[in-house]
C-alpha cells in the first residue's frame, strides 16, 4: 500500500467504522442511480463492503472501476472515491475498494435559512 492510500484511509477510519451505511454512485454518471451498502471491514489498507444494491438489484460493476461513495456525519454529506481491487460472490458477495481520494465535505447550500412568517395574499 503506497503512502498515499495510507493517508487517505486514515483519515476515513477518522469518519466512519465498520457497520456503518455508505452510498454508491458510479463516478462520471450523473444519472447513476444510488446504491447502498454496508461497511464490512477496513483491514490491509482497503476498505471491504458489501456488494450495493438498489431495490434488491446489485451494482454491475467490474475490477478496476472508480466509484463514488457517499456518507452523512453529524448532519454533514462526506464524499470520496474508491477503485474495486477484488470481487467476491461466496460466502457473501463483497467488494475491495481501495481508497482513490481523501474524503472530502460536500457543500449543498450557500445561504442560511431564516424562520420567519411573511403575510401573503392572493388575488384572483
């Protein structure tokens, strides 16, 4: 494992554990449908998952694809990138990702929302 992949597994070990939900989207594809998977291990330097599925459907998905992975923290979307080093069908389908970029936080609105009443009227 090269120092790189090092870092930036140490710093998702610093987010999430095992058992946690991650989502799946296939990189590059805005029109991916998410999948969801459950974190199996993080050992060796790889993080193990369980094969995504959407509806009950698995991802198809071959080695040496990028994925993009998806998980919220205290209230706050995380994201990063894995590339699939193995895949397994017995005992339990599962999935070897190797971390590919650092986790990063996900901006979704710019402007903070403020409660407030505003009298309205409509006329027809």
């Amino acid at each position: 494992m090269d120092e790189t992949n090092r870092n930036f597994l140490e710093e998702l070990k610093s987010h999430i554990t095992v058992n946690d939900i991650l989502q799946v989207r296939l990189m590059d594809d805005p029109n991916s449908a998410t999948y969801h998977t459950r974190i199996d291990d993080i050992s060796e330097g790889k993080l193990i998952i369980a094969w995504p599925t959407n509806g009950g459907i698995r991802l198809l998905l071959h080695r040496d694809q990028i994925l993009d992975f998806y998980f919220v923290r205290d209230g706050t979307p995380h994201l990063f990138s894995g590339l699939v080093d193995e895949t397994k069908q017995e005992p339990l389908p599962q999935i070897t990702i190797i971390l590919s970029s650092p986790v990063s936080q996900v901006q979704r609105r710019q402007n903070f929302r403020v409660k407030c009443l505003i009298p309205v009227e409509i006329e027809h």
